[in-house]
C-alpha cells in the first residue's frame, strides 16, 4: 500500500514525516510521469491553493489526479488541499477539482491573524490538535457529506465518500491519528 503526496508546492515535507513515523510506504507526486507509479491513495498538502492548482495544470496532472478522485482513490486535503477539493469557494471564482460537495471560504479566520491552535474532537478520532494557518472553513456542506467536526461552529473536518478534507494542518503536530485513520481509509 503507498501513499502519493502532492509535492509541487506547500507543507509535503511534514506529511511525509507523519508516514514515515507511520512505517507507510509514500511518493511523490512532483511531475506527471510520477503518475505512472502505483498509489492506492493521495495527500493534498496545504499552502497556496492558487498556486497548487496553475502548477497541476501546467503539469498536466489535473485531469488525471482529478479522473483519479472521481474514480474512488482515497484522498486527504488539508487546508488548501480541501479548497482544492471544494465544489464550490465562496470568495474565489477558480473552482480546481469540484469533487467535494461543499462551499469553503478561503482565508476565512483574516489573513493575518488567522493562525492559531486548538484541541476539538474529529468523529471517529477523539480530540486531537488543530494548528490552524489562513486557514478555510466549509460553509456548508451538501447531503451527503458527512461532518467530523466543528470549531466555533464551523465545519473544519469533512468525509464524502473517499474524501477526508481538514482546515487544519494534522501534519503539523505530534499527533498521528489522522493519518492513521486516512491509511485505514486506504485499506478500505
Ligand atoms: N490560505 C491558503 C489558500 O487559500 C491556505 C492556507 C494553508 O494551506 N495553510 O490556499
């Protein structure tokens, strides 16, 4: 079983310590011939969404990651991974992939003093740590889309189907779960 990471731009680096620190096998996605390589499930890291998106297009990876996605590949997005997942961004007309039913606003907590962290319970997982960096929330979320949590009373965890979306960063901290409960995913 093997991970791809997107690593074109953005936090990779910290979500291949968490799989390392796992024993799961990873590669990553740099170009599109990397696409070759066999991969049973996708992490989109978080950092520039505008950026990650013009540089997947300009690598032609976009349509076959996306293809990838619509096919059923697990996939975990965070921070920008989720906007590069959403469906809709309520403050942004560039949709990238559109396979998560929901609407995100992007740089929802203000640009400069939206970083922080907090401690708020994930279904499924328990409370685990949230480090939060311009981060997004998801507005709200089509039937269908289940809620993993809330902070302040917004959405900032989602599952659709094989889509686990956060706001937060989990690569960020000491805590492992997350991506524990994505390789379980991934073991379907
Ligand atoms: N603000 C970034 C964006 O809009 C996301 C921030 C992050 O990934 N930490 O793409």
């Amino acid at each position: 079983m093997r991970v791809a990471v997107l690593a074109v731009q953005g936090a990779f680096a910290e979500h291949e310590q968490m799989l390392d620190r796992l024993g799961a096998d990873y590669v990553e996605l740099r170009k599109k011939e990397d696409l070759d390589r066999d991969f049973d499930g996708l992490i989109l890291p978080g950092g520039e969404s505008t950026v990650q998106g013009k540089l997947l297009r300009e690598l032609d990876m976009f349509d076959p990651l996306k293809g990838r996605i619509e096919e059923g590949l697990p996939v975990l997005g965070t921070c920008a991974g989720l906007i590069l997942l959403a469906r809709r961004l309520c403050n942004d007309g560039r949709i990238h992939f559109g396979t998560l039913p929901v609407a995100v606003k992007r740089n929802a907590y203000g640009r400069q003093l939206g970083s922080f962290y907090t401690r708020e319970k994930v279904k499924g997982v328990g409370v685990v740590p949230m480090t939060f960096i311009r981060a997004p929330y998801i507005e709200s979320a089509e039937e269908g889309v289940e809620v993993l949590s809330r902070v302040d009373g917004h959405i900032v965890a989602v599952r659709y189907q094989n889509q686990l979306a956060l706001s937060f960063h989990p690569e960020l901290d000491e805590d492992l779960r997350i991506h524990g409960c994505f390789l379980g995913m991934m073991k379907g």
